[in-house]
C-alpha cells in the first residue's frame, strides 16, 4: 500500500492533472482492517491537502458481497472438475513440526535431516 | 487461518464424517502469497491424511476475475453517491509522522503531546 506504484499521492495527483475534482479511492482489502480504517484514510487525507480543490472519497472495502459468493464458487467448481487431489503424504509429520517451531526460523540450515 | 474456527482440520473432518468423498478447500485470499502457496496445501495434506478415503483439493485464491472487477466498481459508483470527503485537515503533519515511525510503537503513552 506505502510501497507499490502508483502509490495513493501520485494516483491523486494524477487524477488531479487531468482535471479531476473528485476522487475515490477503492481499498483492494477483503475487510474493514488497520489498512481500511486508519492508513488509506490518512493517505487520503494527506492527497487531499496536497491537491486544492480535489475532494478524496474512500470507498467501501471489497466486504461480503454476492459477486464475491458466485467468484467463490466458481473456483469450487472449477477445483472439483479439473484440480489435482492434495497428497496425504506431503503433510509434515507432527515431530518436525514441534522440532522447527521450537528453534525459530532455520531454513537455511542445509543438512537437517531428523 | 490457523486460529479461526471451523479450521481446515475440523472442517475436512466434519465433511468426512458427513459422508464426503471428495472436499475443496478455497482460500480466502486475493492473491497467491505464502498462505496460498504453502501453509494452505499443507493444512490440506494434514487433513487428508487425517481422514483416508477423503481426497482434499485447494482451489485458486481469489486472483484477477471480472466479478471482482464489477464488485469493486460497485464500491466506487456507491461511494461516489454516498460517500463522505475526507477531511484534508485530518492529515497527520509530517513532523508527528517522522516523530512516530522514530520511537516505535507507542500507542499506550497517554499524554505524549509534541
């Protein structure tokens, strides 16, 4: 959100250039989190000083919406006809789940075998 | 994912014990990260493995789809009618926001006026 391009200022600030006076910013979030409640309001509000005369909407996160139900279903449907069956085989046996937990993150160790 | 309940692991096996064969699992999650590329297909495969004669078979993440595309611009058509102006006085001033990001999290200091 803070990182990738265009960031909320230059999208403003385009919109602004090409003679927008209203703007709204539609937050690509799932739920109402700390993103949709504090920081795209902020970065709104600091586009909306920077750009005079530009008014800054926010919009409603994506939410529960009956589009969302009919896009999840058709993912289910489109796994059961054509997706591969997960191998039970590749669970991790519950010892070397409680082994790795327990020494913190040492992927980089290469020969670890238990 | 791991802390919300049903989890895969309870949903898989009520499935199994409601008679299912076959079970699809469908992230919740708008783009493939490390939830969808990893710890999903093994939750599955602890589950499968949990309950023999049940194939699991994870679905695509939320991804790129037209119905998002109609969904999001719902939101905006809505805000545009509905919607509120940010305040661009809300604007945190640059000086409180370098001042912050300095000390770290400070959130429970009560009376830390600058």
């Amino acid at each position: 959100m803070e990182l990738a391009e265009p960031t909320i200022a230059q999208a403003v600030a385009r919109c602004a250039a090409a003679g927008a006076q209203r703007v709204v910013i539609a937050p690509y979030f799932l739920s109402r989190g700390r993103h949709v409640q504090h920081d795209i309001p902020e970065l709104a509000a600091e586009a909306a000083a920077a750009n005079p005369g530009v008014e800054c909407i926010v919009a409603e996160p994506i939410g529960i919406d009956s589009l969302m139900a009919q896009l999840i279903e058709n993912r289910v449907r489109s796994a059961a006809l054509h997706g591969a069956a997960i191998d039970p085989a590749a669970a991790a046996p519950a010892v070397a789940v409680a082994a790795g937990s327990g020494r913190g993150s040492s992927s980089s160790s290469s020969s670890d075998a238990e």
